[in-house]
C-alpha cells in the first residue's frame, strides 16, 4: 500500500528522487539547483558519491544539458539554453504552423490586456508596493503571469518559424 501510496503522489520532500538510478538523480538534482553547485554538493542532494556525480555531470555537459565552471572548485549548472532549445522544439513538432500562430495570438492578446490593465509595457515597470495592501498578492500573481505570457509568445514564435521553416518547400 505505502507504495502504491507513493506511485499516486508527489514524491516525499526528503528524498525527492527515491527510486530513481544514480544518472536520474544526478540529472534531477542539476535541474532544481539554483545555482552553480560543487560535484560534492550535486553528489549530496543525488545520495550518491562525488565521484559518480562528477561522471554523470561529465557526461551531461558534453551533451550540453550542464555547464560547466572551471575553477577551484569546478562547479555545475543547468544550461538554460539547452532546455529552451528542447522546448521549441518539441512545441514545433508536436504542433502545426497554424496552432502555433493561433497561440501566439492568444498570448499576445493577454500580454496587451496586461499592457492597457497597468499602463506599462512590462511586469519590470510596475511597482507592487503602489498597489493597496489587499491587492498586493493578486498583483503579483498577474505580473508573473504576464511574465509568463511573454516567455511562451517567444518559444511559440520561435516554435512557429522553426516549423513553417521545415513545412517550406526546399529550392534545390
């Protein structure tokens, strides 16, 4: 029961990849770090050794999902670009040109009902501590959402161009 407990929900907070191998928790342990970490500290929250971190790290920085910081001591990050890449890429293939187009639509609809809402042309432009004190949590809760919109309009654009490029008749 405890396991089928465990299948059903979020994983326990303690051990967040239980059950998983050594390269998945390296892999996740990567992914939730908010900044460059040691193999040594990456090796802690992945319950392995440091020396099977550093190899699975090794390995995915040649693949180019971890960057990697020369140093004393050499540390590792998650590489950004290379998961953006992934996203674009998997929106442009599992969608077509057209509803690509049509979510950018959608996202730039709301991007410019937050516009005309708060009177700027950004999240970074409003100051939250001018709004009453009530409003406040909702007001944060909006301008990551507008936030938010402008992040996936970019990789739905980008996704967009990505495959009307491939769908476009080759001029050989």
């Amino acid at each position: 029961m405890t396991d089928e407990i465990h299948r059903d929900g979020p994983p326990p907070f303690d051990r967040p990849f239980d059950g998983e191998d050594t390269k998945q928790r390296v892999y996740g342990a990567v992914l939730h770090a908010r900044d460059p970490m040691t193999a040594a500290e990456l090796a802690e929250r992945a319950d392995c050794s440091t020396e099977s971190a550093r190899t699975h790290l090794s390995f995915y920085a040649d693949l180019g999902i971890v960057i990697k910081h020369e140093g004393r001591p050499v540390r590792y990050e998650r590489n950004d670009d290379y998961f953006e890449w992934r996203r674009v890429n998997e929106l442009a293939r599992e969608n077509t040109v057209d509803e690509l187009q049509t979510r950018v639509s959608e996202l730039t609809d709301r991007i410019e009902n937050y516009r005309n809402e708060y009177d700027a042309d950004s999240p970074a432009e409003i100051d939250v501590l001018e709004f009453d004190p009530e409003r406040i949590d909702d007001v944060y809760v909006e301008l990551g959402q507008w936030a938010t919109a402008i992040e996936e309009r970019a990789l739905h654009e980008r996704a967009r161009r990505k495959a009307a490029g491939s769908t476009a008749p080759s001029h050989s």
